[in-house]
C-alpha cells in the first residue's frame, strides 16, 4: 500500500518539475512572477502640419533585435492610416494620409524591457568605408590602426576609443607620427565618420546609430552614437568623447545603418518629443504580452489566454486546493475542529468581499442571532425542514438589514454581505445549536474559533498575490498540491491535540 | 517538548484518531457491514439469529403518519425507551418508566406531554439525531432495569453501560461509563458520564476518567468507583467476541447493559469507537492490538479461545502469574 502511494506522489511532484523547468528554460517564464522589472515607457509625440499634399511620415520605432524587448505598443494616429515598414535592421512606423490642413498629433507608445540575454548571435559583415572617406583619409586611418590589429577585438574597440579620446600613447615613433597625421586628416570630416572610418581600418564591423540615451527625460532631439561589434555583441562608442558606454546600461537605437529616426514627406514636423521613463512593471506582465504572441503550445494553451475578466476566477479558484490542504493540516495534524471541510473554505471566499475583520465581525455576529433564535425556535416544536427555512429567512434578513446599513453609512463592507454563502452560514448555525446542546457551549466555541481561524488562514493564502501569480502562470502546480494531500492522507500519527488529550497516559504510573 | 509528548504516547502504545481511522476502521471494517451496526434494527434482528440478547423489540416507527397510532400499538406498556434507529452518540433517546393521565414520565421524571412526544418521535423521523443527518426510524424497545451492582456510582436511575472494544474476535479492552448528573443520567462520556477501565481478565474495575481527567470517585455519590467486580464477565466477553462473527466488522465497540433478570444484554454496537477507553484504562490501545495480530492462528478459531487468551494477555490484576508487570 505505501509504495504505490509513494511513486504516484513522486510521478506528481515530477510532473510539476518538468512542466515549471521547461516553461522557465524553453520558453523564457519568469521564476518569480510577482518580482519586479525596470523598463522604459517610450512616449513618442509627433505634431504633423500637411502642406496640402499626401503626408508620409516614417518614424523609426524601438528595435527588438538589440537586447530590449517590446512588450507593448500602441499607437494613435490621428486621421492618419499606419503600417509597420521593415528596413534593413530597422522598423519604421508609417503614416500616411491626406491631412486637414491643422497640425494633428501622433503618439506612439511602447513598453521597452531590457533583457541582455537575448542578443543576436549572427556576426555582421564588415561593411564599406563611409562615402565621405577619401582614398587618403583611407590609408592614414589603415596606417593608424594598424598597431591595434593584433588585439582581440573587445581590447581593439577600447584602443579606438581611447584614441578618439586623445589618450592615446605608445607603439613607437612612426605610430606617434600617424597619429598626428591623421588628426590632423579627421578634421575634415565628421567625428562619426572618423569613429567609423578607424573602426572599419581596425577590421572591426561598425554602424552609426540614432537613438536614446537611457535617461529619464523628454529628449527633443536624437542621440547618435557608433555601435561596434566585438564578436558577440553589439558596443555602443561616442563617437565624440570615444566614452564606451557600459553593458549594464542598454541604450535604445531606434534606427541603425545612417537612416533617421524620423522623416517627413508632404507635412512639416512641427514637433517631436521623445519621452521615457523608467517603470516597474512586474514579470508576470511582461510574460502576459510576449504569450499573447507566442505560437507555442503551452503558450497557446496558458490560463493567460483566457480573456481579462475570466482570469480574476482562477488566479483565485487555483489556491483554493492549498486551502483544502491546510483544512486537512489543521484537522489531521493539529487537530483543530472545524464545522465541515467547506464551510471554512467558502468563508474565507466571502472574506475576500468583505474584508476578513468585517467578515469575522458579520459571521459572528449573524451566527449569535441566528442562535438565539434557533433557541427559541427549539420551543416550537418545527419539523426539521421549515426550521432550517425559518433559519435560512433569518440569514437573509440579517444580510438585508445590513446591506442597508452599509449602504446608509456608505460601508461597503457590509453592501457586499450578499456573496458571504448563506446555505453554509444557516448550516452553521444548525450545527452550532446542535454542538452546543450535545458536547456544551464549550466545544462550540472551539469549534466555531476553530474554523474562523481556518478561514482566516486560508484567506491570506488565497489572497496572496505572488502565489496567485505563480499559480497562474504554472498551473502544474497544483499537481504538487494533490501530492501533499496525498501524503498527508498517509499520515498516521498522532495530532497535536491528542497528545494534550491523552497526556495521562504518556506520565509513568 | 512535542517530540517528547510523541515519543511518550508511542512507548505507551496509545492509539491516535488518525491511526484508528486509516488501519483499523478503514482496514478491517467493510463499508459493507455498516448498515449493521448503524441501524439498530437490523442489529437486533441479526443478533437474535445468532443468540446475542439485546432488549426486547416493541414497535418501529417508520413514518410520521403512524406515529400517531402508537399510542395503540404500545398498548398497556407503562415503560420503554425510544431511540433513533440510526442515532449517534446517545442522542435522541428518551426512556419512559411510567404513564399518567399528564403524558410520559421519563426516567428523570420529567413528564411528557402526548403533543411533546408525537414531536420528539418526529424529531427522531427528521434525521435530526441519526448518523448522516438523513431520514431515520424510530424504534420502541423495553427498558431495562439495571443490575444494582453499579448502584453506589450511578445517578438519577442512569443505566450505566460497558464497552468492549473487540478487535478481530478479541475482547481487547473494556470500561463501564457511569452517568453523572452533568451527564443528566446518560451514559456518554462526552456529556459529563464517567467511564471507568475493566480489567479484561479479572472483571474488576479499574481507575476513571472524567472530562479527560483522572478520577477515584463518582463526582456525585462520593463512592470510590475502582474494584468493583462485574458480574457475568465471562458471559459478557463472549458474546462480544461473537459480535466480530455476526457483523463482520475486525474492530468494533459492543456496548452492554447488565439487565437484573436476563445479565448482559447487547444494546448497540459501534464501528467507530471513541479513544477516551485507553484514557479510563490507563494504557493504550495499539499495544493491545499489535499483540493481538500476533497471537496463534489457532487461537482465532473460537470465542472461547480468543476470550481466554485476551483475558490472560490483557489482565492485570488476578489470574495473572505473580510478578507479571501489567502492560501499557
């Protein structure tokens, strides 16, 4: 008998593993869903004057593919019509449309999420030498370089940097020598065309980014910047200080490979603003908008597809088997009567309506009425089925009168009395007569403590956001729960008030 | 300190309510069997097929249309007790011991009106007192007068009663539960009875438990409640020992009243027996129950055998070789 009940507990737990391991390495599901992620709101504003003509407006959009996410957009065009444009490496938001004549207001907005991991592991060719790069200019740069070529290209891409920061030093005479000629060269040109010009003489892939700086602001203009690739990742370099901008804080290019970051055409702009800010946004929001899109079977059959207002049920209805667990705890372990398995369970339901103060106050105060009157009624002489009616009356009218209360004083604690279960409360209060007339008044009490404490108990529990969220997100779990319960089926010991119960025998005689 | 509660109750072989459910209610008791012991009257019926005494069968009220014929059908019978045919812990029955003009006069001498009676009887009909809160019959039996031999301890005219808890065809341990007047003359131990150990080999009383406390005398009559020697004790243990034959069931409480005239009768029986007996017996059931998985194959064959050989391994006080230490 134990062994079967051991491996199929162990089949559980095991079942629950795999699916949670799977869904956290394959596809990506956060450990701990409540936790909470920065990540960039990118509020774009775009105030669009026609000229009469049909306007065209590309707007480079946030890119995936450079270790931020995009867990969300949106998009409010105006009167104008929009599609997404791929080019190249860039995504461009297009809007075109005949407009009015009055200046009209674009807004783009998105959820940028930094996730480094996700970085693209294809190693881009070396490109050209910019246009504005003469054969000259060439060579000076090659000769330059040359010194940096034997070096790995992450302390290649420093070596550039420093140089365009002038700290650069060593490597001889003639090198000094190139230095200065090409300096001297580089005026002439743009200091991003000399960054990627150097770059490209130290055989290291380079493309000119537009885009924003990581700060909390309302940015009017672009950032622009050079990102060099060193072999698994992109490296972002300012092309005017030769600062190399560190991993820890991603920036967010919008457009790469020389294409602006916004274009008109028919229409003046008449005014941009780029606004982030930083938010926290927990996990299990950002999981909630990447499964929307996922195509993966266990994606595709998530609670998470379930439409919003459906959701709310099972966040709550999957912790209701850990409050059965603790029903069985209590009374298994620790031997704490309660009035049946349910009736704990479902007040602590209604508790989440009412509050559990409110609730303890409401059921208590309901089950002293509805014993007084179930005393008197003893007197009657009714048959069993109309007394539970008369009481059952009783309940309702209770909740009536408080309702109105609660209305009069504008509590909504007691407008929600309603949703506590009243078949359970009339049942309770039968039960609560009967105990009091069997065992005394005594284990009454307990009884009803009891199952209010249980009630509680499994309130905080169910209410618990973060396992309501690890709940939801693997519903697997609950597997594991069954296995507990199981488990404590097998329990054969003692419960804990056994052993007040027969501590006579446990003394030595 | 939990540690050392446990380890002491497992050295005195006490049985908890999770083990007695899982080994040995769910394990050697068939679901089948329950309607037995449950429903009196198919326990007196069946007894009487295998010779058990139980009190006489005066009427049984099925419905609430005939309860207002039994009046008639009770004929001239100045007492009996009703009862629940499926009620549980005692509750629900009522003992008549006499008639006036006024109604029912209970054993408490309370008098009860024909109007309070009909009502109680349909009380009875509801389900209130039975086991699953389900429809039930009420049943009319003779009351029985009960040997004087618990006298000093026993109040109001209660009729004290003795459990035997039999475990695979073994009388394994024993007490008498004395009403109290907390109890309001009722034998059960939950409303305030007293419940004192048997010895299972000598029939002599033991110590007693009241409210799970420890006790030497009846709270009320002052008597001291141990060495009281129970008559017909051999009787007694062997048809309780006939009981695992007759109903099937591996672990069950018989409950028996000691009538004056006929000696024990079989009043009910229980396939879910409380725990408080190892508390008035002071040792512990699982003790007792693991000795028995061990007895000889041989011995399992006849109440006889069973019997003797219970009464040797679990008694304490005579018929056991001097020196011998008592157990649990």
């Amino acid at each position: 008998m134990r062994r079967p009940v051991f491996l199929l507990v162990a089949a559980l737990f095991c079942a629950t593993a795999v699916l949670i391991l799977y869904r956290t390495f394959r596809l990506d599901y956060p450990l701990l869903p409540a936790a909470r992620e920065q990540t960039w709101q990118l509020i774009v504003n775009v105030y669009l004057t026609p000229k009469g003509e049909e306007s065209v407006l590309a707007l480079a959009l946030p890119l995936e593919h450079t270790g931020n996410a995009v867990v969300e957009e949106r998009i409010f065009s105006g009167p104008y019509g929009f599609a997404i444009r791929t080019e190249g490496a860039n995504r461009l938001g297009v809007w075109t449309g005949t407009g009015i004549g009055e200046s009209e207001e674009i807004t783009y907005r998105a959820t940028i999420h930094a996730r480094p991991r996700r970085a693209p592991t294809q190693s881009p060719l070396l490109g050209p030498y910019p246009p504005a790069v003469g054969e000259g200019e060439r060579r000076l740069a090659e000769e330059t370089a040359a010194p940096w070529l034997g070096l790995a290209p992450g302390p290649r891409l420093r070596a550039v940097a420093a140089f365009l920061a002038d700290e650069s030093e060593g490597g001889g005479p003639s090198a000094a020598a190139a230095r200065g000629r090409w300096r001297v060269a580089q005026a002439k040109l743009s200091r991003m065309d000399a960054a990627l010009a150097l770059l490209r003489a130290a055989d290291l892939p380079a493309r000119p980014v537009e885009g924003l700086l990581p700060t909390a602001d309302v940015h009017t203009r672009t950032a622009r910047w050079v990102e060099a690739w060193t072999g698994r990742r992109w490296t972002g370099l300012n092309p005017e200080t030769g600062e190399v901008y560190p991993e820890t804080t991603p920036l967010l290019p919008l457009a790469v490979g020389g294409l602006p970051a916004v274009a008109a055409r028919g229409a003046e702009i008449a005014d941009i603003r780029w606004g982030l800010s930083r938010q926290a946004v927990s996990q299990w929001r950002l999981l909630y908008e990447r499964i929307a899109r996922s195509g993966h079977f266990l994606d595709r059959w998530s609670l998470l597809q379930l439409p919003p207002e459906f959701q709310g049920t099972f966040r709550v209805l999957l912790l209701v088997p850990i409050g059965a667990l603790i029903i069985s705890l209590m009374r298994n372990v620790v031997g704490l009567p309660t009035f049946g398995i349910f009736m704990p369970m479902l007040i602590a339901l209604a508790f989440r309506n009412t509050g559990w103060l409110y609730g303890i106050a409401i059921f208590c105060g309901v089950l002293a009425v509805g014993f007084a009157v179930r005393t008197f009624l003893d007197r009657l002489h009714l048959l069993l089925i109309p007394r539970l009616a008369v009481i059952l009356t009783l309940v309702v009218a209770c909740f009536t009168v408080l309702a109105l209360v609660g209305s009069k004083w504008g509590m909504r604690e007691f407008m929600a009395v309603g949703l506590i279960p009243f078949v359970i409360l009339t049942m309770t209060i039968e039960r609560f007569f009967i105990l009091v007339e069997e065992s005394g008044s005594r284990e009454a009490l307990i009884t009803a403590a009891g199952s209010i404490a249980v009630a509680v108990g499994t309130y905080g529990i169910i209410g618990w956001e973060t396992l309501q969220l690890t709940f939801f997100i693997y519903p697997e779990l609950i597997l594991s729960v069954a296995g507990l319960q199981i488990l404590l089926g097998r329990y054969r010991g003692y419960r804990l008030s056994e052993l007040f119960r027969f501590r006579s025998l446990g003394e030595t005689p | 300190m939990i540690g050392r509660g446990v380890r002491r109750l497992r050295e005195a072989g006490v049985l908890g309510m999770n083990r007695r459910n899982a080994e040995y209610i769910m394990g050697h008791n068939p679901r089948s069997a329950y309607p037995i012991v449950d429903d009196k009257v198919l326990t007196k019926r069946l007894a009487r097929r295998f010779g058990i005494p139980t009190p006489a069968l005066y009427a049984v009220v099925e419905n609430h249309g005939s309860i207002a014929g039994l009046a008639g059908l009770l004929g001239g019978l100045r007492e009996f007790v009703v009862k629940p045919a499926r009620g549980a812990g005692g509750s629900g029955i009522v003992l008549i011991r006499d008639r006036t003009e006024q109604g029912f006069v209970t054993q408490s001498g309370r008098v009860l009106t024909p109007d309070d009676f009909a009502y109680h009887l349909a009380t009875l009909l509801s389900g209130v007192h039975s086991l699953g809160g389900t429809e039930d019959r009420a049943i009319v039996e003779a009351l029985v007068h009960p040997d004087p031999v618990f006298a000093g301890v026993t109040v109001r005219e209660g009729v004290p009663d003795i459990r035997i808890i039999v475990y695979r065809g073994f009388p394994v341990m024993a007490m008498v539960r004395l009403p109290t007047e907390a109890s309001d003359g009722k034998a059960n131990l939950h409303r305030g009875a007293i419940g004192a150990g048997i010895d299972i080999g000598a029939g002599v009383t033991l110590s007693a438990v009241h409210r799970s406390r420890i006790v030497a005398q009846h709270p009320d009559t002052g008597n001291p409640v141990a060495g009281i020697r129970v008559p017909s004790w051999e009787e007694m243990l062997l048809l309780a020992a006939r009981a695992t034959e007759m109903t099937g069931l591996g672990y069950l409480g018989a409950d028996f009243v000691l009538d004056r005239e006929a000696g024990p009768v079989l009043l009910e029986l229980n396939a879910r027996p409380g725990l408080a007996i190892q508390i008035a017996n002071r040792a512990g059931l699982r003790g007792r129950l693991e000795e028995t998985d061990r007895a000889p194959a041989a011995l399992f064959a006849t109440a006889a055998s069973r019997v003797a050989w219970a009464r040797q391994r679990f008694g304490r006080v005579a018929e056991q070789p001097a020196g011998s230490s008592p157990r649990g």
